[in-house]
C-alpha cells in the first residue's frame, strides 16, 4: 500500500498535467482589441458601419465607474439606426467581472425593450448577441450575422 500511493499521486498528477495543457491548446492567443475588431469588422457579419467609441462614454452606456476595475473598447452603430455593437470588457478580477456580466445583460434588454417599438428587426440581432468570457475578458457581440460572428470568436472564446 505504501508504493501504491506514491503511484497514484504521480498517476493524478500527471492526469491534471495534461488536462491543463488540452484546455489551453484550444484557446489561440487574443489579438489586440482593435485587431479582434478589424477581423470582425472586414468579415461582413455587420450589415451597419461601426465606429470606435471614447472609452468615457461606453462607461457611460454600460453603467461602469473607474473604480469597478472594468476597461472598454466599443464599437457602436454609426448611424444609430441598427443594434449592432461590439465591446471588449477588459476586467481586472472576478468581481469587476461579474459587474461585468450584469451590465451586458441590462444593456441588451434595455436594448431589446428600445428596439421592439424604434426597429422591431433589430429584435433578433440582440436575442442572438453573442456573449462570450475567457479569464477576465468578457466579449459582447451583436451582429447580422450572429452564427459567424460566433465562429469568428470561437478560437479566442470558445463557447
């Protein structure tokens, strides 16, 4: 029994090993903020032009404050006349991330409640955003083409 042991906790050790290695494997390294975007920007999945947003104001949008640790890049509508939007919500823990999460979704019923009266077809982009966390990052994505724009996400956040 006294050899077993050893040999079991080497055996968990080195099943724990790989299973850490698997899951990173699947994961590719994130680009830059404004690169992930480009890639999404030039692959057609908008139907609308999307343009980058001061970081103060998309605080503003999602209801964030310096202190909640949570930094933004968005990038909205440019005619203000469709719901498609994507944001980066680069958090410094889990509780800045968990505001996070609360945020995106008060923004996307918010939105779902403006767009059923204003633009009842933007409705289905919003019900299809694609939301997606890997560590702390936290993806919001509201497109034309929300299958693609998930396709397009999946290798930096898997579902």
């Amino acid at each position: 029994m006294k050899r077993i042991l050893p040999v079991l906790a080497a055996l968990l050790i080195l099943a724990l090993l790989m299973t850490a290695c698997a899951g990173s494997a699947e994961k590719k390294p994130l680009p830059a903020a404004e690169d992930l975007a480009k890639t999404l920007l030039d692959a057609g999945i908008f139907a609308d032009e999307l343009e980058t947003v001061d970081p103060d104001i998309a605080a503003l949008l999602y209801g964030f404050t310096e202190e909640e640790g949570v930094d933004l890049y968005c990038w909205l509508s440019a005619s203000g006349g469709t719901a498609e939007e994507f944001t980066l919500f680069l958090c410094r823990d889990d509780a800045a991330l968990a505001v996070a999460r609360k945020s995106a979704e008060a923004r996307l019923d918010n939105q779902k409640r403006t767009y059923e009266s204003y633009a009842p077809d933007e409705v289905p982009k919003l019900e299809g955003a694609v939301v997606r966390v890997r560590d702390n990052i936290l993806v919001l994505c509201v497109a034309a083409d929300p299958e693609k724009a998930a396709k397009l996400l999946s290798p930096y956040f898997p579902a």
